[in-house]
C-alpha cells in the first residue's frame, strides 16, 4: 500500500530537517516499512572524513576553528542524501553531553561528534564503551583526575543518573564502587597534541568492589557492561528508547510504548537502528500527537531554513545565530543536555529567529530565490512560498495572514513580496514545529 504523502513528510522532518515535494512524492509511492528502512540507510552518504576542517591549535585561531566546525555541521546536515546520520550526531550530543566551554579544544568536541557520526546509529555498548574513555568526556566528567585514594564520582554518577538508568536505579555505594572502578582512565600530558586515552594502572584502584550487590575487582567497562547487558539491563534499554522516543517522536512516551521499545532494542542486540525502525514504524508517530508535538531546536530549525532556501553556512554565519536563540553548537548548557519544547519558546528566542530570518531572506532575495512571486496569483504565490518551505498542511489562520501581507504588497509596490514571503514562511507556526 503507498504512503500518505503527509506522514511520509512528517518522517522526513523527524529523521532528518524536511523534505522537498519531489523527493516526499517519490517515497508515497512506496510502502511504509520501505520508507523506513530507506531513510535508515546511509551507505549514500559521503565519508565523515570528508571535508573536515583544520582544528590543529597551532595552525589556526579560535574563531576559525568554531566556524570551520560548525560550517561542517551545518552543511553535513543540510546535504547528505540520509541526514538521519546527523539527527542521531545531535541526539547523542543532547544525552551524552560533554561541551566545549569546558573540554576547551575544538579538535576533541569534534571527534565526539565524529564518533556520534560512525557509531550513533550502531551497537549502543560499543557507543558507550568508545563514549567513555573518549577525551572530551575525560575532560568534561574529570575521569582524567580520578584515581586511586583521590576518587573523582562525577563521571560514575552521570553515567547511571543521565546516560543510562535515571535516579531511583542505583545507590551512593554503586556510585563510589563505579568510581573507584574508573580509576586510571585517564589522559596523556595536558600538553600533548592530540591528547588521548591513557590508562594509567598505578593510578587505577585494584582492590575488590561490590557495585550492585556484586563484588569484584571491577574495571570501568566492566560496570558499562553490567549496566547495558546484565541484571540492569531492562531499565537501561527503557531510559535510552524513552529518551529516543521524546526525541523523535514526542515528550513523556507511554509506559507500555516504553516496553515494546525497550523489548526491541534488547531482542535487536542493543542497538540503535533496531529502536530507530520500531519508533518510526509504530502507528502512535504518524499521529496527530506527533506531528505536533515537538517545536524545532535553533540547530533544526536553522539547518531546515538553509536546506530550503538553497543557501549555505557560509552565506548566512548561522552559528551566531542559534546561540542567540539558545543553542550553542557543541556546548549543551550542562550535562543534562537541551531540554525540549518550552525551552526553545521565549521573547528572546522568537526575536533572535527573527533576526536570523531576516538575514536570509536577503540572502536568498540577493539570489532570486522566489523572484517571479509578484507575477503570480495571489493564493498561488502564498501556496507556493509555504510548498517550498515544507509548510504542506498550514492553517487558515496562517494562509490569511500570508494572503493579508501579499494582497497589501500589491496595493502599494510588490518590490518586496519575494523577501517578504520568506521571512514570514521561516516564523509559521508549522515551520517551527519539528
């Protein structure tokens, strides 16, 4: 049976920043599981390795290095065929937080997000694992300072509280037998270049520990492992497709949805994809609930904005921008990663999108994007505008207000009915929502 063009449009907003017509009508033509499963592939998408930008400190200043990595990002996320890659890169950035203002070196924010790249999508213990004892989480969680008689929790806390299983599954004594279990993992001299992993076993504590009612001489991925694949197992495969499920489909899943997710990820082998293709084609994320229950974050609604009007980082600068609207890329506010929704709505935010909106609309005006919108007719020109920007089920109450302002154009110049059009397609309601 063929896909509803709107939940085929829907799909392609949640698993990656909005599809055109043309490609949306194409995929209609297929079933439902086959979209999915398509979209869920990336083997078109070009190597990560490609285009990385030059973050070597020495060669380079910090401004050069926060825009060439954002630039990279942006345009990573605007033009590959599967952005998925990319939807999941930011997932994993909002859950497995470390931020630059406190890792301090571009080059290790960027080979977190490199790993989020290659492994996001893949086996959620190998994520772990390679997560754990990557230098910016070394650096951000201070593991690199905990050691044997000088314990450091930090990293052992979060671990359990925010990455894995949530409060109420673990106990203080987890967390300092976890600590003393990550003892040593650490990192080579502050003045080495490229800082790495260093395990250090005169640093590590080797003693016996018990954490979670076991006692061993636990080692720190051990505990990773004890968590994601023993006796914990379920509630850690429950945190995580809950969290998944909030992030792509909408807030505070129901518990039974819960169960069925977490059913999947365990049965699949704990892995991503597997949960991936269980939200996506669960009856609940084609629903009204879902299709209006997430509003873009800056970083989605920014990449959204670029892909459809066909212009690039480097005409617009977009990094300055989603800081002003409370997004700073590769710096979540803490370790609790964004939160949704509400967090994105404020005066501030709504005037730095504003802003942001206004410099595009130029932007595409310099490049004849829309140009012939004067010579339409009316609903025509309006219709168009909100097609191009991926609005294809706008309310009344947004097609009036878009008619209002090109019927007053027309009485006065029309000079500014193209630039218009866009500015006020970028702040629809619809165009905001995820």
């Amino acid at each position: 049976m063929p896909s509803e063009f709107l939940d085929v449009a829907h799909l392609l907003r949640r698993s990656g920043f909005g599809g055109r017509r043309p490609e949306i009508e194409a995929l209609t033509e297929m079933e439902w599981p086959d979209v999915v499963d398509l979209i869920l592939d990336t083997s078109p998408n070009p190597p990560v390795t490609e285009g990385v930008p030059n973050l070597n400190p020495d060669a380079t200043t910090w401004s050069e290095r926060y825009v060439g990595m954002t630039h990279h990002w942006f345009e990573r996320a605007r033009t590959v065929p599967r952005p998925i890659e990319e939807k999941m890169a930011l997932f994993w950035h909002g859950l497995l937080c470390s931020g630059l203002d406190k890792v301090n070196q571009h080059y290790l924010m960027f080979d977190q997000i490199q790993l989020f790249r290659t492994a996001g999508l893949g086996d959620i213990v190998e994520l772990y694992q390679a997560m754990a004892v990557q230098p910016a989480m070394l650096l951000y969680l201070d593991n690199k300072d905990n050691r044997r008689g000088s314990l450091n929790e930090n990293f052992a806390r979060e671990v359990m509280e925010l990455f894995t299983l949530g409060q109420g599954h673990y106990t203080e004594d987890d967390v300092a037998a976890s600590a003393r279990a990550w003892t040593g993992h650490g990192l080579t001299s502050y003045d080495t270049y490229p800082r790495t992993y260093q395990f250090r076993a005169d640093r590590h504590d080797s003693d016996t520990k018990t954490f979670m009612g076991v006692t061993a001489n636990w080692d720190g991925p051990e505990i990773l492992n004890h968590i994601l694949l023993g006796p914990k197992q379920r509630d850690a495969a429950r945190f995580i497709s809950a969290k998944m499920w909030s992030f792509f489909a909408y807030p505070n899943p129901e518990p039974a949805l819960v169960d069925d997710l977490a059913t999947a990820m365990i049965n699949g082998g704990m892995r991503a994809d597997v949960v991936l293709r269980a939200i996506f084609n669960r009856p609940e994320f084609r629903s009204e609930k879902a299709r209006t229950g997430l509003v873009r974050s800056p970083i989605e609604y920014t990449v959204a904005a670029l892909r459809h009007s066909n212009l690039t980082s480097s005409d617009i600068d977009p990094q300055w921008y989603v800081g002003e609207m409370g997004q700073s890329m590769y710096d979540p506010p803490n370790v609790s990663g964004w939160r949704q929704n509400g967090y994105w709505i404020s005066s501030s935010a709504m005037w730095a999108k504003a802003r942001f909106a206004s410099n595009l609309r130029w932007r595409a005006y310099d490049n004849e994007f829309l140009a012939d919108s004067a010579e339409l007719p009316t609903e025509t020109s309006v219709e168009r505008a909100l097609d191009t920007f991926g609005v294809f089920a706008a309310s009344a109450r947004t097609r009036a207000s878009l008619t209002n302002f090109v019927a007053t154009e027309r009485s006065t110049s029309r000079w500014a009915e193209s630039s218009g059009l866009i500015f006020l397609s970028l702040l629809t309601p619809e165009f905001q929502l995820a």
